[in-house]
C-alpha cells in the first residue's frame, strides 16, 4: 500500500485514479479532503483515501 507525503504525488494519484471514473469534481473533493489529512498527520496512505472516496459516494449518491 502506498503512502504520500508529498502534495504533487497525491495529487497526481488522485487524477490518475479518480478522475475518469468520478469526474473532476469528486476528483477535486477526494484531493481537498486527502491533502487536509496529509497535512495533519503528515501523510494519506491509499486506504485512506478509498474510505474518502466511500464516504464522498455515500454522501453524495
């Protein structure tokens, strides 16, 4: 499992993963929330961010 602690990389992560699938705009709000976290704990591993991306769709569908 892969872990970011760089902003460029998670964001680049997200784009690659999400985009197509979800679109721009949950795109956008899977990076807004997972560069939060990374913030604050210092990095966002991928399992994070699928539980971002599960709770975006629960919230939002």
């Amino acid at each position: 499992m892969a872990s970011y602690e760089d902003e460029e990389k998670l964001q680049n992560y997200v784009v690659d993963e999400f985009i197509d699938e979800l679109g721009p705009n949950t795109a956008s709000s899977i990076f807004e929330v997972a560069s939060q976290r990374l913030e604050e704990q210092g990095s966002v591993t991928e399992d994070e961010i699928e539980e971002i991306v599960a709770n975006l769709e629960r919230y939002t569908l």
